[in-house]
C-alpha cells in the first residue's frame, strides 16, 4: 500500500520534462530492440540482461568468486559486442540516419519516378525471356558512393535497351551490378558484398546473394533476374521474394518508392516548419 501511495506521488509531482525523458528513452529502446529483433544481437541482448540479474543476486548470497565472474564477464562483453556486432551496429546508424536526415537519392517527381520504373520493368521482362542475367540496384536513402565506385561510371538516362545491352552475355559489364540514382544509370559492372546468412535457400546463386547482401547494408531496391531460370526477384531489407511478373513488379517497386517519396515530402514539411517557428522565435 505504501509502495503504491509513493508510485502516486511520484506520478502527481513528475515534472514534463521527465515526462519527456521517460518517453523519449522508452523510444530508443524500444527502436533499438525492433532493430535487433530476430538477430544475432537479440540472443546476445538475453544474455547480458540475464547477467545484469544474476551479479545482485551472486552479492546478496555472498558468492564472492561467481560475482567476480560475472562482473569482469559483463565488463569485457560490452567491448565485445562492439566488435563481433559491427555489421549490425554499423546497419542501426544507418537505419537511424535515413529516419532522420533528408536525403537527394529519392524521386519526388511521380511522373518521372514512374517512367523509370517502367524502363526498369520493360528491360526486366525482356531479360527473363532471353533468360538473361541481371542484377539491377535502385538508390534510396542510403548512398551507394563506395558500390558506385567499384564499377565503370556511365550517367546516363534510364533506358529498356541500355540496361539490356549492359546485361548481354560476354560484354564488359554484364558480369555485375548497375546502379540507378534518381533518373540516372550512374555505373554498371559493379561488386555488391554477399550476405552471410547462412539460412537463406541454397539454390541461390552469388547474384542473388549479392543482391541480399546490398540490401542488408542499406535501403536500396535490388532486382534480380536469374540466369538459369529467367525468375525475376526483389530483395529489399535483407529478404529476398520471387516469381515477379512484369506487373508484380512495377506495383511493387512503386509502391515503395511513392511511400518513400511521400515520408520524405512529410519530412521536409517539418523541417520547414520547425525552421519557421525557429526564425519566429529569434525575430520576436
């Protein structure tokens, strides 16, 4: 009853500014788990938490030498997720940065985002029939200067019959990734990093692998078309979907880019706002 009537108080006398802070907190952690969710970094996060419980109740029992165990294993298990959970912590920054920062790499014309896409799907389509390979990556948010550069720079418009020219067998650059920004295909012939999970079909090739790979480590759209089988597949955020029909696809990829274009839109509206009240601010 005490405990209660101190929660109360606590409650009535909270100032909004902790308020703030309990709520924004809360939202951290809570982003930072969804992040982790389904990881490698989820099981290592049990196990620490576990850890955390255990060194109390190893002092409360004096089990002297358990708790020394325990505290230098927590202590040298912080420096150690920061180096095996690299990929992952290095993928929350980034995650986090695409949340909060606009970015150039998004069409927010619609009829120019459509035309592309349309390019996109005519090439696709005639690629799988002629049993083609291809792997085809779209830029979002997240920059692809370092993939770019592994490749030979093109910069040129958006077309059906260059990106099936790019992937003809035997050419200097059908063996790699191209790369579209915005209306552009800025390079082709480039290397994407593989995956390493290890769960996904083993009837996959290296060109579907990449294509996970690429995803994994930023937000890119990758369009896959298989040499063997002339499926066509989409990975997007580390998951990779198949048996895509011209139609399939071109809902699809518009779908998410028209999501992405409208966010980023929202976003600029609350920057230009915020900017406003700034300068209202300042001026008064």
């Amino acid at each position: 009853m005490e405990l209660l009537q101190m929660l109360i108080n606590s409650i009535r006398y909270m100032s909004i500014s902790s308020v703030m802070d309990i709520l924004v907190v809360s939202y951290i952690l809570y982003k930072g788990y969804m992040l982790m969710k389904e990881t490698r970094a989820e099981q290592l996060l049990k196990g620490i938490i576990l850890l955390i419980f255990l060194i109390p109740i190893s002092s409360f029992f004096n089990l002297t030498m358990l708790n020394w165990i325990l505290t230098k294993t927590l202590t040298i298990g912080v420096l150690s997720i920061i180096i095996i959970f690299q990929p992952e912590i290095r993928s929350a920054l980034e995650h986090l940065g695409r949340t909060a920062f606009v970015d150039r790499h998004i069409l927010e014309d619609e009829k120019v985002m459509k035309k592309v896409i349309t390019e996109i799907v005519n090439s696709v389509e005639n690629l799988s029939k002629s049993k083609t390979g291809a792997l085809i990556v779209i830029e979002q948010v997240t920059g692809l200067g370092d993939i770019i550069k592994t490749g030979t720079r093109l910069d040129a418009i958006v077309s059906s019959a260059l990106l099936e020219n790019i992937f003809v067998v035997n050419t200097p650059l059908h063996d790699g990734a191209t790369v579209i920004r915005n209306d552009r295909i800025v390079s082709a012939g480039c290397f994407l990093p593989l995956t390493h999970n290890n769960d996904i079909n083993k009837k996959l090739g290296t060109r579907h692998r990449a294509a996970i790979g690429i995803s994994e480590k930023s937000d890119a759209l990758t369009v896959i078309v298989s040499e063997e089988t002339g499926t066509i597949s989409l990975a997007v955020h580390g998951r990779i979907t198949r048996d895509y029909t011209k139609e399939r696809l071109e809902n699809m990829l518009i779908r998410i880019m028209k999501k992405r274009s409208e966010k980023k839109v929202t976003l600029k509206e609350k920057v230009n706002k915020w900017k406003e009240k700034f300068h209202k601010t300042k001026s008064s």
